[in-house]
C-alpha cells in the first residue's frame, strides 16, 4: 500500500537515527514500529460496570425521594422567620 505521511520534525529525527542504527530502510523502520506500536495498544475488554450502594442513615419519617419538598418547606420557615 503507498500512502504518503506527514511526520512531525522530532519522529522525523527518530526514524533518521533508527535507519542509521539498524542500517534499515525508512519503510521497514516505520513497518516496524507501528507493528509494534498498534499491537501495544490492542483494545483491551471492557470491564462492567457496577453500581455499590451505600445505605443512606435517614430519619424517620424523611422520605429522600421527597427531599426537594423538605427543603422547600426549610426555605419557607427560614423566609417567615421561624
């Protein structure tokens, strides 16, 4: 496959360097470290989700699904000053 790549001026270096290293050509260097890289970064499993409940220490008689009408009736009693 011919594909053409923008590299940015700091991998430009590295591969310059590895081809020296390894007296490889630039494709078999590039072919390399994406062999290298895509396999380091397979998708992993997903793990499930899970939920942990935490039970909640109410009073009695507090409803919590009714938690916004307790605190409307606090805003009133603090508005009519009681």
């Amino acid at each position: 496959m011919r594909t053409t790549l923008s590299l940015d001026p700091d991998v430009a270096a590295i591969l310059r360097q590895r081809m020296e290293d390894t007296s490889q050509s630039l494709k078999q260097v590039i072919n390399q470290a994406l062999r290298i890289g895509l396999a380091a970064t397979a998708p992993l499993e997903p793990q499930p989700f899970r939920v942990e409940p935490h039970a909640f220490a109410m009073r009695p008689g507090i409803d919590p699904d009714k938690l916004n009408q307790l605190l409307d009736e606090w805003e009133v009693e603090a508005h009519l000053g009681r």
